[in-house]
C-alpha cells in the first residue's frame, strides 16, 4: 500500500539553554504586549518567579497560584476573571504541567498570547490540547491559539526536582511518546519525534532520579519533554490518554503517576488488539516486549504500580470502564468494553502485564 499521510507543522518557538530564564522579558517584548499575568507553581518556584517579576517590572500585572491539577472549572474561570480585571494582554506560566494547563485555559478565554516556562517534564507546554474539569468528568480539546507562543526551556530550574515528580512527570511524558506512535495520526514524522523523545527520557529519567542536581540529565529529559508533547500534538491521543483523563477527572486521581500506572497495561492492551503498532514501540523501548519493559521502569524509577495506591476505590472500576469505552468510541484501536475492563483491573491491582507471546497464544487459541 502507498504510504499517505498529512502534516501540519505547529507555529512553536523553543528557547533552550541553561539560565534560559532571564530572556523571558526579550519573549514578552517580541510579542509587543505590556502587561504579563504570571502563573505559577508552588514554592519550589518562588525564586524564579521573583526573578521573572523583578525582570518585567511594571509589564507584570499580577500573578496567580491557583493552579491544581486536572484544570476545574471554577478555578479557571476565577483566573479568566482575574486576567481580565487586570487587563493582561499576556500570560507567562512557570511551573508543571497544572500550570502550563491554567494558563491555556486563560488565554483560549481571552484570546491572548501564551509563554510557557516548564519546570518538570509534562510536555504540555508544546501541544494544543487544553481541558477542563467539571462534575467529575474532564474534558479536553485541541486550540491553537493555546499552544505557547515561545516555550523557554531552562534545565536550571530542574535542579533538584524531588526524584518522584521527576519520575512521574517523565513517564507522562514517555506516554505522549509511546501514544503517538499507535494513534490513529500517526505518520513516519511523528515516529522520528516519539523515538527520539522517548528514548532520552528512558536513559535520562534513572540518571535524574539518582542524581537530581544532573544538570545534563535534566536537559535531555527536557529535549524528550519537548519532543513528545511535538508529536502528541499532531498525532493526537488515544486509548492510554482517555483512560487517563477519565481516571483523573472522575476520581480526582494524580494525574502523573497515573499515566506510570496505566502505560504498561495500556501498551498491554495496544499490543494485543493491534500488534502492528508495537512495531516502532519495539524500536524505541529496544525491547521485544514493550508492556514488561514500561512495567520494570516504573518499578525501577519506585513510582507505584497499582490504582489501588493512587487511591481509586475498587467499586470504581466498571464505572470507570464504561467511561473509558465512551471516550474511545472513535478510536480505531480500542477494544471492547472487557478488554478495558481487564486492563483497569490490572492496572488497579499493579499486576505486571503478560508476556506477549502468551498473550499472543491466548488470542490465537480464542
């Protein structure tokens, strides 16, 4: 079959370099706005919000540090409310992938340009894709005018990163990889993105976790950050992601340490309804059998391995299963509703996935 596909480059601007952070002004400038509206993490980035406040002086109008994770809805409003009483024309994020998700919220609300200052990993700040969460249900969409004006990278700012937010971001990360290569937009431009990011981020994440003050570690992981929120953006989501995003916004579950759990069994699940698809997620992971070896890092970085720890409720779990097969009626891949229910029980008991040619064997046999 003649291979087609459609590609559409997204209009990012990447600043990358160690102390990368003092050039934020020059980004502000170049977009010729005035008046920034800061949104940030916790405290761990108080001192370079100060030096980012200090440097805009009188172009920062405010800041807000509200952000929590899985983007409710009242929270974002009450920062669309705050923008617009402050007449911020901009907004600048500094922090994780909660903050960079805040401030798309702001700016698709306001119609106003985005920097992106990422602190750990998430991948985020180079996708198009924004969301929001109410009643329990989250829910997300694709914009470009949230996609970040300019993302500065700054591996400095990583420094120190606590080994469990760095392992957890970077397997969120990993998963935006991985994911891009067996969703139903994936291309050969794509997979160069995915392979590449995931396998700086599966050599760098152990160095990170043994090290946090690895500044050449750090950069790495940022470049296969970058790399992957790239390709999720043009290959868009799929099963693991859904899955994902109904376990967070349903059950209020942590949203990074939930893709760590869920990404070996999902690629479990991708492997045994699609084989086809594991073909580049061999080349990348260089492992015959990707689903243990996502499984064996996880356990390797000490993130947990069950649901059950993250503290979703085991009565959860059919409810959960017709959420996910909801979310994936238009996904080419996505099995029946017990196979997901499957996969979620695995996941929520931290079982490690089945060899593939057992698991082959069993699809043979029925």
């Amino acid at each position: 079959m003649t291979l087609a596909f459609t590609w559409s480059a997204f209009p990012a601007r990447v600043v990358f370099a160690a102390g990368a952070l003092e050039r934020v002004p020059d980004e502000i400038a170049r977009l010729e706005t005035h008046h920034a509206l800061l949104v940030a993490g916790g405290a761990s980035t108080q001192d370079a919000l100060d030096q980012v406040r200090v440097a805009l002086g009188d172009g920062c109008v405010g800041v807000v540090r509200t952000a929590t994770q899985h983007g409710p809805s009242e929270i974002a409003d009450d920062a669309v409310r705050v923008a617009r009483e402050l007449n911020a024309d901009s907004v600048v994020t500094l922090g994780g992938g909660s903050v960079i998700g805040l401030g798309k919220a702001i700016v698709q609300a306001c119609d106003i340009p985005l920097v992106a200052v990422p602190t750990t990993y998430s991948g985020s700040e180079m996708t198009p894709i924004w969301g929001r969460t109410s009643g329990g249900r989250k829910q997300t969409w694709s914009d470009a005018r949230v996609l970040p004006r300019t993302v500065v990278y700054d591996p400095e700012l990583c420094l120190g990163m606590p080994p469990r937010l760095a392992a957890a971001s970077g397997m969120n990360a990993l998963a935006h990889c991985l994911e891009a290569l067996w969703s139903a937009g994936a291309n050969p431009i794509t997979g160069v993105l995915a392979r590449d990011g995931g396998r700086r981020l599966t050599n760098g994440l152990p160095r990170v976790t043994e090290n946090p003050d690895d500044l050449d570690a750090h950069a790495g992981n940022l470049v296969g950050a970058c790399l992957a929120g790239a390709a999720l953006a043009q290959a868009g989501t799929a099963i693991h992601h859904r899955t994902c995003h109904v376990l967070g916004g349903g059950w209020n579950l942590p949203h990074a340490e939930t893709h760590a759990v869920v990404l070996p069994h999902s690629t479990a699940l991708v492997a045994a309804h699609s084989p086809d698809a594991m073909t580049e997620v061999r080349s990348l992971l260089d492992d015959a059998d990707p689903p243990a070896a996502v499984f064996e890092l996880v356990t390797r970085l000490l993130l947990p391995v069950s649901l059950a720890a993250l503290g979703l409720p085991e009565d959860a779990l059919d409810e959960a299963a017709r959420r996910v097969v909801e979310a994936c009626r238009n996904d080419p891949i996505a099995p029946d509703e017990a196979a997901v229910r499957r996969m979620l029980d695995d996941a929520f008991f931290g079982r490690a996935p089945q060899p593939l040619e057992t698991m082959a064997g069993g699809l043979m046999r029925g």
